[in-house]
C-alpha cells in the first residue's frame, strides 16, 4: 500500500460571499485525494466557485506521515 498521510487543511469561503469554512483533518495518500474527500464533503450552495483556493490550502496543509496505512477518510471536521 502506498504511503498515507494525515493532512490539517483549513478553509473559508471569504466574506461578503459567505463565511463558510472550517479546518478538515484528513487521511489521505497524496494531495488529490484529499482535495477530492474535502470538496465531495463540502456542504454548501456555490462553494465549486472557490476550489482553486481549496486545492491550493490543501497543497500548502500541514501533513504528517503515518505509520500505519489506515483507510482514506475524513478524521474529524470543524465547519460553520
């Protein structure tokens, strides 16, 4: 199996278009699958508009390398 990965990406939606956002803990085997857990989770009306932002939060995210090879999912999640 390949190498998993815990990622911490936070995200917002800026104001005045909204103040969504939050902080996803992710487990996931490179950038793209995360960025595909976190933008299949999100919740809200006209947040595709922002994926480029997303996509590059989730490049820059802290990342730490697991030991164990546990499945590719969504840990924790704290949005508003």
């Amino acid at each position: 199996m390949a190498q998993k990965y815990l990622y911490i990406v936070p995200h917002a939606i800026p104001f005045p278009s909204s103040e969504y956002g939050g902080i996803w803990n992710v487990v996931a085997e490179d950038d793209n699958e995360c960025f595909d857990l976190i933008s299949n989770d999100y919740e809200y009306e006209g947040y595709e508009e922002y994926f480029g932002k997303l996509r590059e939060n989730v490049v820059k995210a802290t990342r730490f390398a697991l030991i164990d090879e546990p499945e590719s999912i969504i840990v924790d999640r704290f949005t508003t």
